[in-house]
C-alpha cells in the first residue's frame, strides 16, 4: 500500500482510504439499504490487513451507526489507524438534520463521537458543511474546532465541501489540514480551482466518491435501478436521462480501462490519485472483496494521453452531488 503525508502537517496515510457512509446502514434519508454491521466489521479488519490505515467516517453516517461499527472494528487496532469523522449535521428524535456550526454545538459532537467510536481522540475531524442553516460565523466554528485540538481529542482539522471563500475565512483563523470534497472523473470541477488551491495552501486534499457513488464501479448498465430505499434511487445523477448519460459515458471508459488491462472502478480511482495535491481517495467498501480491486488502483500509473482521453470522454458528464456527503 502507499501512503502519502496529509497536508503540510498531517500523518502518512494509504492513498487508499476506507469510506464508511454505506456501513451507517438503513433507515435515514441518505441511506444506501440496509446493511449487515458484521460484514462491515469484516471488511474494516480485513482493510486494515491490506495495509488502509485511513478510515473516514462521519456522526450523521446512520445517526452514529457508522461510528459504532467503526469503533467496534477497530477495538484493539486503534494505534494501527488514522480516524477521520465529520460534525456539523445533527439531528432531532425524527431524524431530521440541521447544519450547526456553533462552538457548544461542535464540543457537545466531539464528545458524543469520541464516545461512539470508543477512542479518546480522534485524527481528523471534519466540519462535514458550511453551517447554512444556523448561521454560526465560522471564526465560532474554529475556535471550537482548536479548543478541541488544545484539549488533546482532536489532532487535525478538516473541511468538506468547503468552497475558495471559505477555505480563506478559515484559514484566516487557523491553518487547515484537508478538504474534502467530491472529485471524480465524472465530477472534476475542482481540477480548476479548487485542488491549485490546496497545493499553495498546504492542505491535503481527501477525495470522496472517486466512484460517483457507483456509476464508476462498472456494476451498473443501462437498465439498472436503484432500491428505494437506496438514496440514489432519488438522486439526478442516479436515474432518468442524467443516469442513461452518465452509463454511456462509463462504457466508453471500459473500453479504455480494457486496453489498460484495468478494470473502469480502477481507472477511476487511479485517475484521481493522479492529480498531485491528492491525499487519498475514499472508497466505500461493504464487503470485503470490494478491498483488493481498490488496492489494485494504487498500483495504476495513467499518463498524459490517457489523462487527456478520460476527460474528452467525461466532458458531458451529468453529476449532482447529494446535499449532505
């Protein structure tokens, strides 16, 4: 496994990071169906012998389900991994979920996630997104987030879906150590703007649905539909004309993958490691097997004429990003 230093300041972690959004399970409005907590234990303890040290998870991930899972697994390997979780969505008794940057609000999360995840500090932590609703100001918000960091449970601090404007408000606080936002061959917008950014910054850069939530996993074809209960089944990018779109594009992409003697899922995380400020790419994993076609990425070197031909192929992607992952 490779491993590459988060940030200008962080730990080494693998390139290949096991993301834990599926594992929360069901029953909550960005769930992916229901899922087996012993599998998913499995596929942790069977990651970390691959050599993943880097597991990202978040609270609202099945209302700290996930973080339950995550902590079980990793009882009596704590030393062996580097915990990522995310705060700032939080929920009522009917599961409804508010954004809520405010200092109490972020000391109140971090005990509640030290606690799920049976750890008494943790790596990462993450502002999950921009508080729109509350409305804290973020100068609140990492003041917080370095009280906690003074008080020994937390080590780093993060970001998700944190745009330029942001990023520089909260650095005129104190640095910051990653973003995290959405980036794959079909969502690549932040290859503009956002990743040069990160490179002058300092900050290392997490990558999450390098799959697109799927379609680049090679799994899906013209005629597939997605559970009801899955959160796709609801998402733009997931059905109707966007998702036939989407499918033709990953066909052509297997067609590169091929002569690559890659698989489309490993051409799609190979793509995004290959951008420099890159960090790590999140991959979720449910089962086990799922691990060894991801590690096989790491591997991948694609050069400039490959690089150029995946982004002619994917200039017409159709990608709408879920609002709260």
């Amino acid at each position: 496994m490779k491993y590459r230093k988060l940030g200008k300041n962080g730990p080494e972690i693998s390139v290949i990071g096991f993301g834990t959004w599926a594992i929360g399970g069901g029953d909550w409005v960005f769930s992916w169906g229901e899922q087996n907590d012993q599998l998913s234990q499995n596929s942790i303890r069977a990651a970390l012998d691959a050599g993943i040290n880097f597991f990202d998870t978040a609270a609202v991930y099945g209302m700290g389900h996930s973080e339950e899972v995550l902590g079980k697994a990793l009882k009596g390997s704590r030393e062996k991994a580097v915990i990522a979780t995310k705060f700032g969505l939080v929920w009522d008794d009917k599961n409804n979920i508010t954004r809520n940057g405010t200092y109490g609000s972020i000391i109140r999360e971090a005990e509640d996630s030290l606690r799920r995840l049976g750890t008494d500090y943790i790596d990462l932590y993450q502002m999950h997104w921009p508080d729109t609703d509350v409305k804290a100001p973020l100068e609140e918000t990492m003041r917080a987030m370095e009280k906690l960091v003074q008080d020994g449970k937390i080590r780093y601090v993060g970001v998700s879906n944190f745009p330029i404007a942001l990023l520089d408000e909260a650095l005129a606080v104190r640095h910051i150590d990653s973003l995290q936002p959405p980036y794959s061959i079909l969502a690549h917008q932040v290859e503009s703007d956002l990743l040069p950014y990160c490179i002058a910054k300092g900050i290392g850069v997490l990558a999450y649905s390098p799959l697109a939530s799927g379609l680049l996993s090679g799994n899906y074809t013209f005629d597939s539909r997605f559970d009801e209960q899955d959160w796709r089944s609801k998402s733009p990018s997931h059905t109707g004309e966007s998702f036939m779109q989407n499918i033709a594009i990953v066909e052509q992409l297997k067609d590169v993958a091929e002569q690559l003697g890659i698989t489309v899922s490993q051409l799609a995380i190979a793509y995004v490691l290959a951008n420099p400020p890159l960090t790590s790419a999140l991959i979720g994993v449910r089962k086990p097997k799922h691990i060894l076609n991801a590690l096989a990425a790491a591997e991948v070197t694609l050069d400039e004429s490959v690089l150029t031909e995946i982004r002619s192929i994917a200039k017409s992607a159709r990608i709408v990003m879920p609002i709260n992952e």
